[in-house]
C-alpha cells in the first residue's frame, strides 16, 4: 500500500483512531460543566491529531499489540491542546482552526484553568501507566514546551533575534512533543535505545519542519486554509524565520521597515512586508530549510522494517511541507 492521503493513514489507523477519540471523551469529563464545554471545544474543533497520529504509527511500526499507545496518545493530546489554551491566552488569539478560541468566547483565567486541568489529566493517566521511562520522557517534554513558551516571548519585539534563537524556540515550543511521540512508540515496546533515539530524531525534525512551513504559510496562506488570522506572528511582534531572513537578505529600507514593525506590533506595513519576504527570497529559504527537516526525519526511518505504518511516517514527513494549512 502507498500512503497518498491523510485520510489512508486515518484508514490504516481507524480502530485505534476510534479508541483514541473513545478515551479522550471519556477523561476529558470532569464534574465542573465548564470544563467539559471547554475541553470539548477545542478538543473537537477539528484539528488533525498529528502528534497522536504520530505515536500510533510509530507503535505499530514495532508491531505493538498492546493498548497502552491509545492512552499515550490522549495523553498527548491533552498536553498539546493545554498548550494551544495556554498560547491563545499569551497570544491574546481569537481565532483558531477557523472557531473562536476559548478565551475568545469564555475568557483569559478559565482557559488557562481549563489548560492546568488538561496538563493535570494528562500526568494523572501517565502514572497510570505506570512506566517510569514514559513519565521522563514525558515530563521533560513538558518542561521543554513551556522553556520554549518563554524564550518567545523573550523574543518578542526583537528584531536582533537570530535564526540560531528562533531554531531554539521551534525545537523547544513545537518539535519536542513531536520528538516524544515518536520516541515513545519505540519505548512502550522495549526497543532497543538505539532505535528510540532514532525515532525521536525522526520526530523533532518533522516537528521542525512542521512548525517552519506553519511560519511560510503565514504570508503564502489564506485565513479559509489556515483556519486563523494570518498575520498575528507579525502583530505580535514575532520575528519568524521569513522575517530574519528579508531582514538579512533584502534591502536597507525593507530591513529597516520589517525591524520596526517587529519593535511595534501591528499590520500597518503587512502587504509591503509581503513584498519584501517574497522579493528577498525569505520564503524560498525557509522551504528549503523545512524541506531538509523532512529529509532528516525520513532518513532517520531507514532502520525501519518496510510497512504501510513507515510508509506513512514517511508520507508525514512529506506531508508537513507540501500542505496549505
């Protein structure tokens, strides 16, 4: 079988797919109301699961026959939609895959409560699982997520940052839940440490990869494809990778318009800084940066017995950098 489509993975996948959805509904209730119409909006508001997606083929590409993955990756899950709370809050976001986000609609202190309890959730099932090997990995990947979290916000307005800095914070704040999914799958079957760091690396790159096409699309997307306002990183005052590199790269003026707009916040030079990012090359840059991500993580499978579960592994690699949103 050759992985086309995110819809075969869902094929390849289903039973677990419908377990997973199963146990995400089932821990996500809690007795206080507001947490479950919380926790259900953004759980169900139509994102792609890819991080649990991740794990799942990565556990079935060592033949897993257990169940302990599908817990894995509704632990997963939480984390990163505690995460996704968190930033809107931090952010001051209000649309997100296309739906109003939760502080949007129900404010600033309950998302970021509802996120504590989601976080909460999701180290109450690891224990659970009771494998200590799992809560490290798991932990510190948490850790790491909200180091990023910090180190972008240190960014913020600073149009010195280099692309050393930004690499720290997508490898922290995006890539490192990718890196523990894919780790994981090897660990919940004792392979050997050789083949979990080597699916670990497989997932930080695609993660990096993901995260680098995430900030192309920014100024090559739609709002209908992205599901979010485009332009926010540029409002808030972040400086993406397309921004550091027209800065480097493009003349004088450009350099100086796209500083000042990072010190500032706001769109009010947007369609001049879209010119800049496309006639300085920024955008062709950081797509060759993604695209050699994807390569690193496709190469880091080569260990890998051939399967429809690494076909479609690889097919994400792919995937993550010939999307639209």
């Amino acid at each position: 079988m050759t992985i086309t489509t995110i819809d075969e993975i869902n094929q390849l996948i289903a039973e677990d797919m419908d377990k997973l959805n199963a146990c995400i509904q089932t821990r996500l209730h809690s007795e206080v109301v507001l947490i479950n119409q919380i926790g259900g909006h953004i759980i169900n508001s139509g994102g792609k699961r890819l991080r649990p997606i991740i794990h799942l083929l990565s556990a079935k590409a060592f033949a897993y026959n257990g169940s302990q993955h599908v817990d894995l990756s509704a632990i997963i899950e939480f984390i990163h939609t505690a995460t996704l709370l968190h930033d809107d809050v931090v952010d001051n976001s209000d649309l997100r895959r296309g739906e109003d986000t939760a502080n949007a609609l129900w404010g600033n202190a309950v998302s970021v409560l509802v996120g504590d309890f989601l976080y909460s959730r999701a180290f109450e099932m690891m224990v659970e699982i009771d494998r200590m090997q799992v809560m490290s990995i798991l932990s510190k990947a948490t850790n790491t997520i909200a180091e990023g979290e910090v180190l972008q916000l240190l960014n913020c307005h600073d149009p010195d940052t280099t692309e050393e800095r930004y690499l720290e914070v997508i490898h922290s704040k995006t890539a490192k839940l990718f890196e523990a999914a894919s780790e994981l799958g090897a660990v919940i079957c004792d392979r050997p440490i050789e083949e979990q760091q080597a699916m670990a690396k497989y997932g930080m790159h695609l993660g990096c990869a993901f995260q680098l096409i995430d900030d192309v699309l920014d100024y090559t997307s739609s709002a209908e494809d992205m599901g979010k306002n485009l332009g926010d990183d540029l409002a808030e005052g972040k400086p993406t990778l397309p921004l550091i590199y027209a800065m480097r790269n493009g003349t004088s003026e450009q350099a100086n318009m796209i500083r000042e707009a990072i010190e500032e916040g706001g769109l009010d030079k947007i369609d001049q800084i879209h010119e800049a990012i496309h006639s300085s090359g920024a955008i062709n840059y950081t797509s060759d940066c993604a695209k050699n991500e994807a390569k690193l993580a496709i190469a880091a499978l080569d260990f890998l017995s051939d399967s429809n579960y690494k076909e479609a592994l690889i097919f994400l690699a792919n995937f993550s950098v010939n999307r639209n949103h």
